[in-house]
C-alpha cells in the first residue's frame, strides 16, 4: 500500500508499505480522507506534538474511511461501514485513566503519532476507537471529528453561558470550529481578531458577529463602538505568543483565557503577573479530547457544525511534504490527503 513514513525532521518519504492485517478486536480501515493537522506540522518540523513520535512512523491522526476487515471478537463494525477514528487509545487501567482523566494517560497510543496512522491506503485500528458516519457525512467531514472534538474539550473549559460575549483569537480551521461552538454554547456575540480578510470573511459567514483586523485596527474602541463592554471568555487559537498576551489584554474581569493554539514546546510568554492578579483571569488550556470524539461525530453527523467551508483542498498522498514544509501554502486553510487519489490537487 501506499503510505508517507516520517523518518525524522524534514524527511517524510513516499514507501509503498505492507498492507496491515487487524489484530484481535482491530479493524482495517481503508482511509479516505485524513487531514494535515498542526500536531503534524510540528512532528515535521523536529518538536513535540501531544506525544513522542518515534520514526520511522506513518503520520496522520485526523481520519476517515471504510471498514475493509475485521479482527476476531469484533462485533459492532463490519466491512462497509463508513468510519472515522479516535487516534487516543487509552490504556483504562493507569491511575490519570481510572481517576477520569483519560488525556493524561501514561500508557497512551496515539494513532498517527506513536504508531502508524491514516497518511497510508489501509490503517488498522482497535474497534472501540471507530465511530460511525452518517450516510449523509462525508469522509472528509468524518476526518474532521477529531480536531472538532479537541475544540469540544476546550469549549467545555470555557465555561461559557447564555449571554456571554467570547472573543477568538485566530481565524484558521480551529478558530472557526471555536466561533461556531460558541455559538452553539449560547454566547450573545462573538468576536473574531483575525488579519486575514478572507478568514475574517469566512467567520461572519459561521457566525461571528464582530471581526476585526488586530492589526489595523484599534480593537477596544471597535468593541465599545459595537456596543460590546466586557469579553467573559477569549479563546486564543493562534498558539504565538504575541496573541497570548493579547488575549490576556482583551479579557474582562473574572474572565477565563483558553490558551488553545499550540506553541512550540520551547516558547515563552512575557505577562505582567499583575495583570492578572487585578483583573482576577484564569488561565487554562486544553489537551486532547478525552470523552468527546463521539459528541463530535453527533454534531457533524447531525449538521449542527461546518466542518467544511474551511477545507481548502482535497490532495494526493504525494502532496504531504509539500504541504507540512510550505507554512504559506498552509496558511490558505485546511488540507485534507486523499491516499486513494492519483491526480494531482
């Protein structure tokens, strides 16, 4: 089968692999669509994503596809079911797993990061990270349930209510998922600080009541001219530090700070501890998606969600190193590989 291997930084090669075999209570997926995600793009550039990937190791966490095989003692999936996977298998038994705190899991495997994952034909996978797709969902929306549902973990940190006012920091794929969840969470307005006018564009069209240029525009007096006089919850989706601050600037009092967008592991964030302190901010941030692929999945099988708009292109296997080495090619939105397609995107 055809899969892209990375084998440290900078070197992912197309290698025609063996096709797996499903393994007691595992599946075979054919994968059809699997996203490029920043987990990726960091595993690419030499650094830490959510885990250790240890080459040689077939990428790729986000995905889709059909049942092709099952393992013995499979029960609840047969071949043609339309899948997407859960990449965080958990361990159930260590103290982070048995105490409910399942992202903490000290024996996890990571789909697409500690072992093998979707950027290949065929990938196989336990059974119980497999969830249904509607007929009406297509593969590249199911590869988007993970991502979504790590946003659903977020969004659930937020503790955002009825009637509040929520700013996101970041118009990318995640920052959109994020206004739309806000939305869905009963936020009264959301604003979107995006310097991309396209992506300022596409918010308003998900349900962004403000969207501003950070950088052109002075984003306390657009607020006030909006009527808009406290932000209870910022969301901060582009993982810099320059928009860390920002978001600590931009929260009101007794606000909370999701620190979502991830940073390089070695980066640093200058804040004035006082800042803070006066303003009583709490700051969090989120890991993964414990307990939450299948909400996922209900949102996009249901179409409460977009999941699709942000999509830029469909491409060929043969596209992934190009795509994870060029940041201004991925600065047009989402990339989804599609391992079946041979023709060029």
């Amino acid at each position: 089968m055809k899969s892209a291997v990375f084998y440290g930084k900078h070197d992912v090669r197309m290698v025609e692999a063996e096709k797996p075999v499903p393994a007691q209570g595992e599946l075979l997926v054919k994968v059809m669509a699997c996203g490029v995600c920043g987990t990726d793009v960091h595993i690419f550039e030499g650094d830490k994503g959510a885990a250790d990937c240890t080459p040689p190791t077939i990428l790729g966490h986000e995905f889709a596809g059909i049942v092709e095989e099952v393992g013995s003692d499979v029960t609840d999936f047969r071949p043609g079911d339309r899948v997407c996977v859960d990449p965080n298998d958990v361990c159930g038994a260590c103290d982070a797993c048995r105490s409910g705190r399942a992202q903490f899991c000290t024996a996890i495997r990571g789909i697409g990061t500690t072992v093998n994952g979707g950027f290949a034909q065929y990938c196989a996978v336990p059974a119980k990270q497999a969830y249904r797709l509607s007929d009406g969902t297509s593969f590249e929306q199911g590869a988007m349930a993970e991502p979504l549902a790590c946003c659903l973990h977020g969004i659930d940190m937020c503790d955002i209510r009825p009637g509040h006012s929520v700013m996101v920091i970041g118009g990318g794929m995640i920052g959109l998922l994020m206004v739309q969840l806000a939305r869905l969470s009963g936020a009264a307005s959301v604003t979107l600080l995006e310097p991309v006018e396209g992506k300022r564009d596409q918010g308003r069209r998900l349900g962004a009541d403000l969207c501003l240029d950070p950088l052109k525009q002075d984003v306390p007096q657009e607020l006030r001219r909006n009527g808009i006089r406290r932000i209870d919850c910022v969301i901060e989706c582009a993982g810099l530090p320059s928009t860390i601050a920002q978001a600590i600037e931009y929260a009101s009092h007794q606000s909370t700070v999701m620190m979502f967008g991830l940073t390089k592991p070695d980066e640093t964030v200058s804040i004035r501890p006082f800042d803070i302190f006066r303003k009583e901010v709490v700051l969090k941030a989120s890991f993964i998606n414990p307990y939450t692929q299948g909400r996922a999945v209900e949102l996009i099988n249901s179409g409460r969600i977009d999941v699709s708009s942000m999509v830029y292109e469909v491409c060929p296997l043969q596209r992934l190193p190009e795509i994870l080495s060029d940041a201004s090619l991925r600065a047009h939105g989402k990339f989804i590989i599609a391992p079946w397609q041979e023709s060029e995107c």
